[in-house]
C-alpha cells in the first residue's frame, strides 16, 4: 500500500467517511464526521500508520486534507 493509500485509508477509517468525500477540498469541521472528536481520531490514526508523533502546532495546523500532506513531509512521509 503506497503513503496516499494509508492517508486516505486513515481519514475514512477515523471519520467513518466513503472514499468518494476524500479529496484536496476536504476541510476540518466542514463536514460533522471532522470535529474536534474526529479530528484527534484521525490524528492518532495517522501517528499509528506512520509510526510518528505530531507536535502539537502542527496538530492544530492540520486543517484539511490538503495541509496534511504538507505537514507529513516534515516528518519525512511523502504522498
């Protein structure tokens, strides 16, 4: 499985989403299954896949689905 499959597979697992809601466009709260409860879901999700622990700038920086790639090459995951 390629790092974009993980990402998008860690944002449907966490949010309980269909594949077809991911997409660059998806933002935090602009959809009621990313909340602040679904929100830390998918952060651990991701820090679980990716064997990598977020700072907590970058947790409150992670606000859409587009921003989160940006953030993971910090930590050397490239989608």
């Amino acid at each position: 499985m390629t790092n974009i499959e993980i990402y998008k597979k860690a944002f449907q697992e966490s949010l309980s989403l269909d594949a077809s809601k991911i997409h660059d466009k998806l933002e935090y709260n602009t959809i009621p299954e990313w909340d602040s409860i679904g929100h830390m879901s998918l952060i651990s999700e991701l820090e679980s896949k990716f064997g990598i622990s977020f700072e907590t700038d970058d947790i409150i920086d992670f606000n859409s689905f587009k921003k989160g790639k940006v953030i993971l090459k910090k930590y050397k995951v490239d989608i």
